[in-house]
C-alpha cells in the first residue's frame, strides 16, 4: 500500500529523521540493511533527542518509510525503505511547488 505524507501526521521532525537516516558524506549509509544507522547517530546528527528520534523511527516504522538494519551488538539500527525515498521525493517536490506557486 501506498503512504501518503500526512501533515498532520508527521513532525518537522519526523521528517528531519527520515532525511538523517542516510549521510551525505557516505553514499550507502542507511539505504541497506547492513549500512544502517543507529537513533544515537540520528540524535547525534540533528540534535533531536535521543527519545524524540525514537518516537519518529517507530511512526516511520510503522507506515514502511524505515526498516530495521543488521543490529550492530545490542544496537538497533534502521535503514530507510524504497517508499521512504519515494516519499522524500514527493515531499521535496510538494515543497518546491509551494514556493513556485507562492
């Protein structure tokens, strides 16, 4: 099934964790399974707590945006799923059309 980004739905910072998933500085980090990333490296990253990162990965886990990555010991780590991509696309261009049509 195909999810829709809700507004109402969804945080700044959910978003802001979605998007901090992947590293802009690692091509692979958080796209697979074995290149996931952890909530601390999230919270590290945006400088949202570790706390409101979890409360975001858990409401993206649950709409299939975010998946669990290979647990590295006893961390958990996640990894942004194909709808989750398509989802930051749809996002970016809904915004870039609100400024045009601003």
């Amino acid at each position: 099934h195909k999810v829709r980004w809700n507004k109402l739905r969804y945080t700044k910072n959910d978003m802001k964790v979605l998007t901090n998933i992947m590293d802009k500085d690692d091509e692979l980090k958080g796209k697979s399974k074995n290149k996931a990333t952890s909530i601390k490296e999230i919270s590290e990253k945006t400088d949202i707590s570790y706390g409101a990162v979890r409360n975001s990965i858990n409401k993206l886990l649950k709409d299939g945006l975010v998946d669990y990555g290979i647990s590295d010991g006893r961390t958990k780590t996640y990894h942004i799923t194909l709808e989750g991509l398509t989802e930051l696309v749809e996002i970016r261009k809904s915004i870039t059309e609100e400024l045009i049509d601003e």
